[in-house]
C-alpha cells in the first residue's frame, strides 16, 4: 500500500516563475492537506482539501497561492511569481473520510528553493 | 485557539539514556493528540496518537499518555539509541475546526 506520494522532492525556481507541487494521497483517502515548513519551524496548516471542493483555505495566503484536488489526478499546489520567502518544505498529508479521519499521514515533501 | 507547546530543544542524550520530551496543550473540546517524527531531510511520520483521555500511545519503545487534567501528552522512551535522533513534533486534532495543530518540534540528538 504506497503512501502519500509527491513530486517533485526538490524543485528550484527564479523570482517570479510558477511552482507546482503534486500530491497523491494513500488509496482511499479523500482528504487531502498542505502544510508549509520554514527553516527550524513547525509545520503550518495552508488547506483542506476534498475531491473538487475547498474545505478550508484559511491558512492559505490570499494572492499568488491556489489549490486544487480535481476528481482525477493528484491534488496540485500552485504558486504564481514566487519570491524568495517562499522557499520552504511543502508537506501534503492524507486522511480517510470516516473511521481515523483525524489521523493525517505525511507525504516526504517538496523542498521549493527560489533563487 | 488551540495551541500546543513543546519544550525547547536540542536536547542532547547518551545512547541507552530516558527521553522526556514535554508537550502541553491548550483546546477546546476533546482532541486527539499525537507525535510524529522527522528524521533529516524527510516528512513526518506517525509515531503514536490518543484519542481520550488516559489513553496511552505506544510504538517503537516511545510512549505518551493522555493527560487531562494537566493538558499534556509527554513523550517517553526507556533507553534511546543513535537512530532516534530526529525531530520530534507534538500535536492535536481539533474536531472543532477540522486541524491538525503543531508544536515547534523539539531536535533530539543521540550521542553514543
């Protein structure tokens, strides 16, 4: 039973290009969440996440950043004109929709480096 | 709103050494708690939950217990060993908004 997948692991980008980091939860999970890690910070909640719907994007900054989890694929984590303070660990993380919904389980990260 | 707060680490240990890392909480409600751990360069993984309280979690020789009355949920392991060292987060999961709520993470280092 694979986990939590996402790609890519690493990805660099100049100021002002696009980033877009890809999360597949854990078979059978319906929820999906992102969090942002800063440098010997704790993680961040940025966005819940159902297939084709927004739960709850209050951690989410509000120009720049959009989510998406569509009824096929992954779910994606855009960030439009990237700036150097957004180079940080993007984390997804996974849950069931019932039976152990609190219980999220992490994805390795992608590590956004912006020159 | 909900918080958590861990002790400030690093927090240096000999090999074979007790673990004690402290996490209080601050909720409303009846969250579920839970540690998860980051070893370097990687995500975080489950490393134990509670669910109610006096509940104790339990995996790989590290245990917490569901406090209540003191609103914690330490982390304890008998006698580490080298490869335990990583970071180590507290949290909980508020029924109430639907998160799952982070601590600052405490760095353990082993030391044989």
């Amino acid at each position: 039973n694979a986990g939590v997948m996402q790609n890519p692991r690493h990805l660099v980008r100049r100021r002002g290009q696009e980033a877009r980091l890809r999360c597949s939860p854990m078979k059978g999970h319906s929820h999906v969440y992102w969090y942002r890690q800063l440098p010997e910070e704790g993680l961040k909640f940025m966005v819940y996440l159902q297939k084709e719907n927004i739960i709850d994007e209050s951690g989410m900054p509000k120009e720049r950043f959009s989510a998406e989890f569509p009824k096929e694929g992954p779910s994606i984590l855009r960030i439009q004109q990237v700036v150097r303070g957004d180079s940080a660990a993007y984390f997804c993380a996974s849950s069931p929709s019932s039976g152990g919904y609190d219980t999220q389980y992490f994805g390795p990260g992608t590590r956004l480096t912006v020159l | 709103g909900d918080s958590v707060t861990q002790m400030e680490g690093p927090v240096t240990l000999s090999e074979e050494a007790f673990l004690t890392i402290n996490c209080t909480y601050t909720a409303t409600g009846y969250p579920s708690l839970f540690w998860y751990v980051q070893y370097p360069g990687e995500g975080l993984q489950l490393l134990l939950k509670a669910t109610k309280a006096d509940d104790k979690g339990s995996n790989k020789g590290f245990e917490a217990t569901y406090r209540k009355e003191t609103t914690s949920f330490h982390l304890e392991k008998g006698s580490v060993q080298v490869s335990d060292s990583a970071v180590y987060f507290c949290a909980l999961f508020s029924s109430n908004t639907g998160k799952l709520i982070f601590g600052q993470g405490t760095t353990l280092q082993v030391k044989p």
